[in-house]
C-alpha cells in the first residue's frame, strides 16, 4: 500500500467548509487503497493574527513564547481536521509536532529540523489510521517548541515524507501547480506539467510562492517526489522530481 503525504494551506482550511471539503478530498484518497498523513497550515490569517496579539502585548516578544503562541494556529487545524474526519466515519488521529517528534534545533521562529522519530505514526498507519500533523512546528531536546519560520508547513510535509519513505508528498493550496509565470499577472502564463528540484530551487530563490525554498532543498535532497496542486479541485498539478 503506498503512502502519501499532503500538506494543506491556510486558504484551504479557512473555515469549517473548507476544513470538511478537505476531509472528504483526504477519503478520497484512502479509499484509492493509500495510507495518508496529512500536515496542516493554521486556518486563513491566524499566524497573523496571533503575531498582532504578540506585538500589542510586548513589542518586542520573547521568541521561546512567541513560537509557543504561533504553534497554536496549525494545533487548531489539525484537531479541527481530525474531527471533521471522525465526522464522515474515518480513523484519524491528530498529532502536534511534538508529538510525533519533530526534533529542531534552539534558533526559535527559524528553527531547522534535526530528525523526526515515525515510530508513533507508522503505529497508527498500521492501524489504518489518517494520520493528521501539525505543521511549522517541533521541538528542541528539551522540549520547548519551536517553528520553522514562514511558509514551515511545507518544510514538516517534506521532512516527514523523506523520514516515512513516502511515494509521494503533495503540496496543496490555492493554486494550481508552477506556472512559467504569475497567471495573475501574466495571463498568457502556462502551467508546467513537470519541473525539476533545480529549476524549482531556482524560480523558488527568486521569489515564488508556490512551495517554501527549504522544502524543495530537502525533496532534493532525499529524493522526495513532490506534487504541487490545487486543494479546490482534482486537476493534475506540476511534478517536481
């Protein structure tokens, strides 16, 4: 049985619509016959929210509390999904990065992931379970929580991906797939079938916003297969390998 991950954006998890649409699109896949872990972004503009909560109290926040404040955003989603899961019939659990062991090193708010322990997710994969993780998220070896920086998620769905031996780690969000161009701003832009780590790397130095640069550094890294598409429909999107 193969084993994807997927990793959802903040847009596609925006409200409690969104969050069941995701979860019926997550069945969907289980019943291909695939084991899945998904990774989650907080709703909408939560980090966002919660950095303004932080600078109206202190304008110069501790980072350890900082990262303890913004970590709550994907740990909201994550149950929230979980449930949503349980709602249509499905085994899932929900972990936080924590939980699972996501080991980081102590630079809070641009943390980098030292090496994740799967034991407790390939346990409730073997019990047919949709394994749910929160992303941007982890924790130094004395157990304060840490983040990953901006865009983390996509860092934790890479990593967990080269750490289970995944065929496969989608990155779903509001858009599509890697165009040769902004379609909001080039019209005639064309959306790329494939693309490799390389020119990934490069397009995503330079400023692109379809996947974080360190997770398309680490796919290449570990061979990771990575599918960039949409969340709001089933269209094929742009393979990076």
């Amino acid at each position: 049985m193969s084993l994807v991950v997927q990793k959802y954006g903040g847009s596609s998890l925006s409200c409690p619509e969104r969050i069941k649409a995701i979860a019926e699109r997550i069945v969907g896949v289980k019943k291909k016959g695939k084991k899945v872990v998904a990774v989650v972004s907080a709703m909408g503009d939560t980090t966002d929210k919660l950095l303004n909560l932080a600078h109206q109290v202190n304008p110069y926040p501790p980072k350890r509390e900082l990262d303890l404040l913004l970590s709550s955003g994907e740990m909201v989603s994550c149950a929230l999904l979980t449930m949503a899961l349980h709602g249509l019939g499905e085994s899932a659990i929900a972990f936080s990065g924590p939980q699972v062991r996501i080991i980081t090193d102590e630079a809070h708010t641009r943390a980098r992931i030292q090496k994740i322990e799967t034991r407790r997710i390939l346990e409730e994969l073997k019990k047919g379970k949709i394994v749910v993780v929160a992303g941007y998220q982890g924790a130094t070896l004395k157990n304060d929580i840490t983040t990953l920086g901006r865009g983390g998620s996509d860092i934790t769905a890479v990593a967990l991906a080269a750490a289970l031996k995944a065929d496969l780690c989608e990155i779903c969000s509001d858009v599509e797939g890697v165009y040769t161009a902004d379609p909001q701003i080039v019209p005639q832009a064309r959306k790329l079938p494939r693309i490799s780590y390389e020119e990934m790397l490069e397009l995503a130095s330079g400023g692109a916003q379809v996947i974080h640069l360190r997770a398309v550094e680490i796919a290449k890294k570990y061979g990771v297969r990575l599918h960039t598409r949409s969340s709001f429909n089933q269209k094929e999107g742009t393979i990076i390998d």
